[in-house]
C-alpha cells in the first residue's frame, strides 16, 4: 500500500512538472469554433456609447437615496409598454439617466429657482415678508428676498433653520418679539419646509395682529395637512402632483403603480413616470409641470390614500 501511494505521488509530480514546462494555450479553441453559451457581457459603462432611442439608468451607490429611487420605479414603469430599451450602466459618478446623447439628473428634473419664484410672488401680500427656510434652501431664500427687494416688498425677518436643533426656536421667538417691540408687522409669511415643519414655526406668528398669510412652496405639501391646524388655514402654495384633488388626473398613474410595486407613489415617482412619458413622445428628456393652486382650508377633510 506504501509503494501504491509511493508511486502515485511520483507519478503527480511529473504531471506537474510537464503542465509547467508546456502552459496551455491562451486560446485553445480553433479560430472558427464557436461558443454555445457565452457569459454575458458586462454593463455598459457611464462613457459607453448607448445606441439611439435607448435609456441608460446610471445608479452611484453613494447617492443613491430613496427620491432617487422613487424616480426611477416611475420611470421604469412609465416605460414598460413603451417601444424604448432601457440598460443599467456602472461606473457612474452621479445617478443620472440618458437617452439620446442628453443626461438628466433628479435635481434636473425638479423645479428650478426661477420657476418657484415665478408662483411665489404672486401670492405674496402686504410688504412686510418675513421668510423662513431650511438650511438647504438658503439659495432660494436669497434670491427670492433680492426679487421682492425689486417690488419694493421689506424683509423684515430672514431665518433659516435646521431640523432638531432647539436654538431655532429660540432664536425665532427672540427675533418676533423685538419685531413686535419695534412696531414691526408680518403681513406674509414664506415658509420653505414641509408642512410638519411649518407646524412647528408658524405658531409663533400668531403673536401679530392679523396673523399674516402663509405662502409655501411645493414642498409643504404633505398628509399631515389632513385635518389642517386651525391656525394655518391661511396658508396658499402652488404645487405640480395634487392627487388628492378632486376628479384627479393621477388615478391610472396611483392604481398601476400599486400593482406594479405594491406601495402607494410619491411625487417623485409621478416625475419618473412623466418623464418617461415624454421620452416615449417627443424623444426628448423634458419634463413638463402643470402648476396648481392650493388653498388649504379647501381640500377635503380625510387623509387621501397618497403619500407625499
């Protein structure tokens, strides 16, 4: 038994010896073979030439977010009974979709400076704006007081804010009651956040007589205004995905979205799927908004089933 394993490890040995003396070659087949199963080929990458009439999703793992993702799922679905491909690609170094030599981000697709300072204005009374806004908003804030600076409107308070942080609330309070000392009214308020925000600052304006108008921005639009608080039925804003409106245009967009993934969309899910719409029209990667006007003391008392 010895000399057995003696001998087939002798016998290993020069197998190994002659592989290494003689390599196989790099390509063993004959040139005209052919390979039944192939592996796939990789991704395409961001610099990848995409052929026309093509939508190239680029996913950057650190920028993924769950807006991002929404916009996609829309997207997606907007394009499943359409007559346009759609790759992933790798590589990326932003999320970003393109078709046809054009790239579009999220922050692309959202309303620009200008076209929210276009709906905010007109709703603005008096000329005493008080502005406040998150931290992230402060470019909007800053262009927006350098245009009603131009009508003549006086900022009168101009606070920006960060979510948790309880100096804001103090700071805010300060700042209202030496308006209020120094004869100073608000006539309206331009609130940048969301609705749940603006329940935690817009109280403390209650501190002038008449309370001032609450304008908001797309933002603000949000389930927790069902049932509104009593304090904010002053409030107007100008948004582009109203669901909850009656005889809503969005109904065939809600139900085929929550058969496709289960779960209610958000208005980033409705700009993917517009998008795609668009795409599969005009061939181009436009997005078209149409703007409404929202008072909140007219929309309907119960909760809609939308999230926002």
């Amino acid at each position: 038994m010895r000399r057995f394993t003696a001998i087939l490890f002798i016998f290993s040995l020069l197998i190994c010896s002659a592989r290494a003396e003689f390599p196989y070659p790099e390509n063993p087949l004959p040139e005209n073979a052919t390979i039944k199963n192939p592996l796939p080929e990789s991704l395409p990458s961001e610099n990848a030439t995409i052929p026309d009439n093509t939508v190239a999703i680029c996913d950057f793992p650190n920028a993924t977010s769950s807006h991002w993702e929404e916009f996609v799922k829309g997207l997606k679905l907007s394009l499943k009974n359409k007559k346009l491909e759609m790759v992933e690609t790798e590589n990326c170094t932003r999320n970003q979709i393109s078709f046809n030599n054009e790239t579009l981000t999220l922050q692309d697709a959202l309303p620009s400076i200008p076209e929210e300072i276009e709906h905010i204005i007109p709703l603005v009374k008096g000329s005493q704006i008080a502005i406040i806004y998150r931290l992230e908003d402060s470019l909007l804030s800053r262009v927006l007081s350098l245009e009603l600076g131009k009508e003549g409107k006086k900022i009168v308070l101009d606070m920006g804010f960060r979510e948790g942080e309880n100096n804001n609330y103090r700071n805010l309070i300060n700042s209202l009651l030496q308006l209020k000392k120094n004869g100073a009214n608000v006539d309206t308020l331009i609130f940048i956040g969301n609705y749940k925000e603006a329940t935690l600052f817009v109280p403390f304006f209650r501190i002038f007589s008449p309370s001032p108008v609450v304008v908001g921005t797309w933002r603000i639009s949000s389930p927790y205004m069902f049932s509104y608080r009593k304090f904010m039925k002053k409030l107007v804003f100008y948004d582009w995905y109203v669901p909850y409106k009656p005889l809503m245009p969005y109904r065939k967009f809600c139900l085929a979205y929550k058969k496709e993934y289960k779960t209610l969309p958000s208005r980033y899910a409705f700009l993917g799927y517009e998008l795609g719409k668009e795409m599969a029209q005009s061939g181009k990667m436009e997005v078209k908004r149409v703007y409404h006007l929202i008072e909140l003391k007219s929309l309907p008392r119960l909760v809609p089933p939308v999230r926002f």
